[in-house]
C-alpha cells in the first residue's frame, strides 16, 4: 500500500510543488542555455526504469556536441561548456526531471534509472 499509494502521492505533490517554486528558475536557467550556449535547453535521454520499462529522462544540457576531425564526439571535459559546469555543480541540471516524476516515470527515493545501453 506504501508504495503503491502513498510513495507516489508523495512524490507527485512533492514534485509539483517543487516545480511551482523553482519555476522563474527553470525559466531563467533556459534563456541562459539560449543566450550563452545558443543550443536546445533540454538533454533527452532513453533510461530504463521500473519493470525493464524505458522512458525518457530531461535534463538540462550543459554540454555542446563538438567533434573532432573525424566526427567523433570530443571528450566530456573538452564538450562542457561554462555555464554547464554551473548547472552541474548547483545541480540544477535535473530540475526537469521533475517532470518524469509527475509522470510516475522516476521517485525522489530510489535508485537512479540507468541509460538503455
């Protein structure tokens, strides 16, 4: 019953109202990513979950999608912009992941949903 009910009432309230307060920062966080980096706020990623099922994580994107001569992509430290390492280190990066939550996609408790490769 726990987990079945009050675990997920939990974190959809929790995620909601967490959502409304840090809204004017979600906003501002995504004309930054504008402004600065010049490219799509959001970093989508297919995850699994719960049951083997896979869905779609967000992020904030705090890398650029540079590559080297031979069109591979450059390593993650040469990659992270300035304002990335900002976001990383505060960890407002994952606020949109707060989306995942209201859709009973993630938890705040438990453990991290893994890429699919």
């Amino acid at each position: 019953m726990y987990r079945k009910y009050v675990k997920r009432m939990f974190d959809f309230v929790f995620a909601l109202f967490t959502l409304l307060l840090f809204l004017p920062v979600f906003v501002l966080i995504i004309l930054l990513i504008l402004i600065f980096d010049g490219f799509y706020p959001l970093f989508i990623q297919e995850r699994v979950g719960k049951d083997a099922v896979s869905f779609r994580i967000y992020k904030f994107k705090t890398m650029n999608d540079k590559k080297d001569a031979e069109g591979r992509l450059l390593k993650e430290e040469l990659r992270v912009t300035r304002f990335g390492r900002i976001l990383r280190k505060s960890g407002l990066d994952e606020i949109p992941q707060l989306f995942n939550i209201l859709k009973f996609e993630m938890s705040f408790i438990g453990p991290r949903p893994l890429p699919v490769y």
